[in-house]
C-alpha cells in the first residue's frame, strides 16, 4: 500500500500494527475458515481486546478517539486476512453497526449496546434489505405497530450481513399506512426476543466466511426505549449510513486489488512459456500496466474523498464516484488475475479462484453500480 500525505506518523503506527495482527492472527486461518464457511466470534473479542474495532471511535465508550482515517486504514489493512467475507463481517460491525449508535444513540444506547460492541462482546447486525425491497429502501415493508410502551414488528429481511451470530439488530420498520420515505425508524432488537428469528443461513456464490441471514419477525414486541435516533426519520438516518459504508467498499476494493495486482505479478515473472516469463510478452506486460494505472486512479481518488470526510464534508458525488470506480477496478483486476493464471487460477487450491468469486459481491453491496451512477447523474442536473 503506497504512502499518502492524508495519513500522519500516528495513522502510519497504526497501520503497521494492524498488517501485523492480521498476518500473525488472520491470515495463517483463512483457507481453513473459507472451508467451513465461517470464523470464530473470538476474532470480534481479539479485535476488542487490541482496540481495533473502536480505533475511529470516542473514548467515552471505550473507543481508542481516532479520526476518520483510522477507520479507512483498518478496511484496508483487513483484506490482507485474504478472506474477503471476515473483512467484510468486521466492517459491518464497526462501519454500519457501531456507525448508527455512536451517531444516532442515546447515551444510554451507547453504554448498553455500544460499549459492548466496540469491546467486540456483542455482534450487530443492520437489517435494511427485504425480498422486495433492495435498491429501493423507501420500499420496505417491515411493519412496526405502536403499542403501548411496546412496537410490534411484523416482516422479513433478507442478506442480511452478519444475522445469524448477531447480538443485537438494527431494523428498518415502517408504521402501518406510510409510504415512502416517510414514516420509517430504526429498532434496537436484541437476540432471543420472542418473535424475532433466522430462517435460514443462505449460501452465497463468495464471501463464504461471511454469515449472510434471512430473519423473521413475528408479532416481535420491541420496547419503545429502543428506537434508535428519531422516529419517522429512519430513511434520512439509512441514507446517512450508506455513505461512509459506500467509500468503506471503495477503499476496500483498492486494497483487495493491489493484493490481486501483486499476486499476478510475481506468478508471471514466474510462470515460463515459450521459453520465458509470459510477463515478458508485451501483450501482458500492457494489461497489467492497464490494470496498475486504474488501480492508481482508484487509490487516489478513493484518498481524495476519505480527505474531504475527514475535513467535514459529506460528498456523496465523490462517495458514489469512488465506489463505483474502484468497485468494478478490483472486479477487473480479479478477472485478469485468474485469466494470467490460466487453468491454475480455476482451481480451489489457489486463491485466485476465491478473489474472483469474492469481488463480485461489492459492485452489488451498499448500493449498485447503477444507483451510483443514479447519484452521481443527478449530481449534475441531469
């Protein structure tokens, strides 16, 4: 990962700290857990323990009060696990979870489900996306009843990263008879709430060390304490949410395709044919220059935005810009890799096969290349 002048001495240290942990505690059990589809809830609690899942968060709740920055290092740096679905399981937990209670939580929210969250002693889930309702968020219809001093759920959400080992749920509900955006809020659920339950674990074609959930909610009963943030405003609240969760794919992307890029790079200066390195053969050496120079661009323009975050800004022009770039950057650079690999990038035993499956998922994730460009084109007048 190249230097950039964003980032200090203090996000340097952190950084070299982080590629330690991971290489000495992650990677070594990548390919075991990719095989049972799964990792241990114990690699939360160690990420706690070291601090890593608060580095961006107060220290009031036992975060470590870094910047922004901190939090774009640790998306980074997680890929070097070279499991794509824990990376992924991890930045749910700190930039969609913990995002929504440290910015819409009460201070008795955040002592209850926060602190715990941070320490990596509690998983949580964010439950927007439902069997008819994807892109369109404002057309879920998970039903929340007030009654009493109690909301009634009632619905079903589907792809729902981390449902099945989560502790606690963020769920998107509407009251009965609102449309649209209007008319929607967010619910604390706490696992082991009659009602509340896991269908099924579903299977997905990459990502396999990510827990990936359908829940059901049934007459589920829901303290009126645990709204989170306002009621009737849980789209605005969403619509907040996806943008830092947005550039966490971009930057995400960026460091998962110079993992690929290097990877690709030592195979051909490697691999002979014909008599030498087939990334002596000027057709090859042109691609993988190609492919450098995109992943460059996404670098920097993913940088770019992360900056102007971290100064305050909300741009969800550059947001949208640098997910939808760099997203289809790294699903390029998958496909080369596997393609210079030749039959051995088709075979399980390698990891090519796994990036490849693997960085599909994000151009889908937090948003589609399609709403991206919605965004961006509306942006300009259009």
């Amino acid at each position: 990962m190249s230097d950039h002048p964003i980032f200090n001495d203090e996000h340097r240290a952190i950084r070299k700290t982080l590629r330690e942990f991971v290489a000495k505690e992650l990677t070594p059990h990548a390919d075991r857990w990719e095989a049972e589809k799964g990792f241990p809830d114990q690699v939360f609690r160690r990420m706690g323990e070291l601090g890593f899942l608060g580095l961006k968060y107060p220290e009031e709740y036992g975060g470590q009060g870094g910047d922004y920055l901190c939090g774009v290092i640790l998306a980074e740096e997680m890929m070097g696990c070279l499991s794509a679905g824990l990376a992924m399981s991890i930045g749910a937990q700190t930039d969609m979870v913990c995002a929504l209670l440290e910015k819409m939580g009460s201070g008795e929210q955040k002592e209850k489900y926060l602190r715990p969250a941070l320490a990596g002693e509690k998983i949580g889930c964010l439950c927007i996306t439902e069997p008819d309702a994807g892109s369109d968020v404002a057309a879920i219809r998970t039903v929340a009843d007030r009654e009493g001093d109690y909301f009634v759920v009632n619905g079903q959400k589907t792809f729902i990263t981390n449902g099945v080992r989560a502790d606690l749920a963020i769920v998107v509900t509407r009251a009965r008879g609102s449309e649209g955006a209007k008319g929607m809020s967010l619910l604390l659920v706490e696992k082991g709430t009659p009602g509340f339950s896991v269908s099924r674990k579903l299977d997905k074609v990459g990502m396999h060390t990510s827990d990936t959930a359908e829940l059901y909610f049934e007459d589920c009963r829901v303290p009126k304490e645990n709204i989170l943030g306002e009621e009737g405003q849980g789209f605005y609240h969403i619509m907040w949410e996806l943008q830092p969760e947005r550039l966490f794919g971009a930057v995400s992307s960026v460091a998962a395709a110079q993992i690929y890029l290097d990877i690709t790079l030592k195979y051909v200066k490697e691999r002979e044919q014909f008599g030498r390195p087939i990334g002596k053969f000027q057709a090859i050496r042109h691609r993988l220059a190609d492919l450098a120079t995109e992943l460059e661009a996404a670098r920097q323009l993913s940088y770019y935005t992360a900056g102007l975050i971290q100064a305050g800004e909300f741009p969800a022009r550059e947001i949208s810009m640098a997910k939808l770039f760099a997203t289809r950057m790294a699903n390029r650079m998958a496909d080369e890799a596997m393609q210079l690999h030749g039959g051995y990038g088709y075979m399980m035993e390698y990891p090519i096969q796994r990036f490849w499956r693997d960085s599909r998922l994000i151009r889908i994730g937090a948003g589609t290349d399609e709403i991206m460009r919605e965004i961006i084109s509306r942006q300009m007048g259009l």
